[in-house]
C-alpha cells in the first residue's frame, strides 16, 4: 500500500503542472511587455524542471514498482491495464511536449496563440479522467 499512496501523491503533484503550466502558456501567450513575459519564463522552468519533471519520474518509479510487485502477472490479461499504460505513455509524450513550449518561449520562438494553449490545457483533463476510471473501475 506504500508504493500506492507514493505512487498517488507524485501522481497529483505531475498533474498539478500539467494543469498548470498549459494556463502559464496563454497567459505568456497573451503578454506582450518584457516583464511579464521574463516572469513567465522563470515561472514555467521552475514549474517543468522543479515539480512537474519530477513528480512526473516519481509516479513511473513507484508505478512501475507497483506494476512488478501486483500486477505483471496478470498483464496479459488485463486490458484495463494495457490501455492505462497507453495512456501513460501519451501522457508522457504530452510532457515532453510541454518540456518543448517551455523551450520555445524561453527562446521567444513561439508559434502558438493563447487560443490553442487553451484547447492544449484541457488534454490532462481527458488523460485524467480516463486513467481513473480504468484504474478504479477496470472496465475490461
């Protein structure tokens, strides 16, 4: 149950950026004087490198553990499991992808408007909802 309630806690701290750190986007998007767009990029380094990077690391370390101690028997079986994992890995690719607009700004070549950072921040909300239920619920 240890690895659980690790695997949980860094969970919602990796979650916590990637709700956050999307909003960051358009709000760095919208600014338009030195500053505010200064403030942002020190903001958005802290928030990537100094919680989401590492919560992230976390929940696969304590997941992973989980994974080899409960349930890697059953993973052949268990088509709950399989998709959760897919979803895992898009989610990780939706971090990196994060880890690559921190770059873009930090170096002022950002391509996007603040409307596509809104329709971008709302991808963790799908990836969380559906992470729960086949983890709570296990459909399959």
């Amino acid at each position: 149950m240890w690895l659980k309630a690790l695997h949980l806690i860094f969970m919602v701290t990796w979650f916590a950026g990637l709700f956050y750190l999307p909003r960051l986007f358009v709000y760095h998007a919208m600014s338009d004087d030195r500053m505010s767009q200064d403030r942002f990029k020190i903001m958005e380094r802290k928030l990537y490198y100094g919680i989401m990077t590492p919560g992230a690391i976390l929940t696969l370390v304590f997941g992973i553990a989980m994974l080899v101690n409960y349930a890697w028997a059953s993973f052949g079986n268990d088509l709950w499991l399989q998709i959760k994992l897919g979803l895992i890995v898009l989610l990780i690719i939706y971090h990196l992808i994060c880890g690559k607009y921190v770059k873009d700004f930090k170096q002022d070549r950002n391509n996007h408007s603040h409307v596509y950072y809104r329709w971008f921040n709302e991808v963790p909300v799908l990836f969380l909802v559906l992470i729960i239920i086949l983890a709570t619920v296990r459909p399959f």
